[in-house]
C-alpha cells in the first residue's frame, strides 16, 4: 500500500511509502491519502497528525511525471483537482496536521507540505515548485498557498525559476517552522504532536478553524469568527474541566466532549 498509517496514543503517523518512486504521488496513491485523511478527519480518538515520506531521500519528490507526461488536458485537469482535494482535506482535517520533511520536498510534495499546520524540516530537505522546468505551472494549490506563507514577492520568484530551497533557507523565509538533523526529525515532531494532543482538542480544532477561516476575509470578520468559536467553546465539558483544573492546581483531563 502506498499510504501507511499508524497511530501511538492520540497521534497518527501517515507515510507515503514508495522510496523506489522518491514517494512521488499517483493516481493510486493520491485518492489512497485522500480517502486516509477523509478517515482520519472524523476520529475523534486522533488529536493530532503527522506527514512524512518512508526513507530518507524524500518525503514526496512531487507528482508521478511517469503517469503525468502523456495526459490530455481534460485528464491534467481531472488530475490538478485530485490533488487539490488532497492538500484541501490536508487544510480542512480539524486536527492539526505536521509535515516532516524528510528530503525532497518538490512540486505537488512541496504543495502537500503548505497544506499542512506546521512544517518541520530536516537539514537534507530541499523544498520548491520547479514545474515550470517541466513546462506546466503548479497545479495542487503552489500558486495560492505559497503566497500565503512566504508572501508573493518571493514566491512569485520561486515559481517563476523554479529554484529549489534547501533547509536553512526554507526556515530563514518562514517556509518551515523548524529545522533538525535527520535522526531527531520524527522524535520532534512526534513530541510537537504530544503537545498538541494534551490540550483540549474540541478547543484546538476551534483554533484551527478560525486560522483557517480568517485568513479569507478581513480583520474584522476574522474577529468575529474568533468570537463565535471562543463562545461556542463555553458549551463543552473541556472548558469546564479545563478552567476547574487551573483553579483546583491540578493537570486537566480533557475527553474532547
């Protein structure tokens, strides 16, 4: 199977495995991470997931060029939204979702890791939209998130070279949050991932979706967003327990009800 997943406590670890492929995504393996994430997005027993690539060459290299080369544009387009959907269900998934970025992270692999909440890298990661080297700009949202989190004066200057960005360079321009050797890259972002899984995960899947949302609109509907999440938070037994718990000086214990 090109997607594995395994789950330890409240955590779940998905990885592309086809190392042969430099764990470039199909047909196949896109719609297996689709229907994965469209599972995970409504287990509730998972507070937190992880993203990364089997290996240590790649965590997605990009799409499969094999399978793209001879495709007819109606195909290209049934092709560019399959990929979208993925990286949409990556964004929509309301838990947190980390990349460990493993290796190469280019193209459509690139496009998955800006799906993601957080992006750790580690110090042999090469990250970048080279399409246009392939003649084709980026087709599973590189235009539209980029911009969002490098800006767009660089990112219009990544997509129109196609030049690749290593490790440092990538957390130097917000690209990633973190960079580590690769021994320690899963080991810190399965502690990041703990972390996140000890709050309150009704509380954090609100957060999430006000980030998300409020991106969108302006400042004042953000707020607005922000408003109606943090009251809607005041109708779950988390937010009982957790404000009892900080009076009462002990660890809260949140079940996400």
């Amino acid at each position: 199977m090109p997607i594995q997943v395994a789950q330890e406590d409240r955590v779940a670890l998905v990885t592309v495995d086809r190392p042969e492929r430099l764990n470039a995504l199909n047909t196949q393996s896109l719609q297996e991470l689709l229907a994965t994430f469209e599972r995970l997005a409504s287990d509730s027993s998972v507070r937190a997931i992880i993203v990364t690539g089997a290996g240590d060459r790649a965590f997605i290299a990009g799409a499969d060029i094999a399978e793209m080369k001879d495709k007819s544009p109606s195909e290209a387009l049934a092709f560019a939204r399959l990929g979208q959907a993925v990286c949409s269900a990556i964004e929509a998934a309301p838990q947190p979702v980390i990349a460990a970025i493993n290796g190469y992270a280019l193209g459509g692999g690139c496009e998955i890791a800006l799906a993601c909440d957080i992006r750790l890298a580690s110090e042999t990661a090469v990250l970048g939209q080279p399409e246009v080297a392939l003649g084709v700009p980026p087709g599973w949202g590189g235009t539209q998130r980029l911009p969002r989190v490098i800006g767009p004066g660089l990112a219009r200057e990544l997509i129109y070279t196609g030049r690749r960005v290593r490790a440092e360079e990538a957390l130097r321009i917000g690209l990633v949050n973190a960079v580590y050797p690769p021994a320690e890259l899963l080991e810190r972002a399965r502690a990041l991932a703990a972390e996140i899984a000890r709050n309150a995960p009704l509380a954090v899947r609100l957060s999430k979706e006000a980030i998300r949302r409020g991106l969108d609109v302006d400042l004042a509907a953000g707020l607005a967003l922000e408003a109606q999440a943090f009251a809607l938070a005041f109708s779950t037994a988390d937010q009982r327990e957790g404000m009892s718990a900080f009076l009462e000086k002990r660890s809260p214990e949140f079940r996400g009800a």
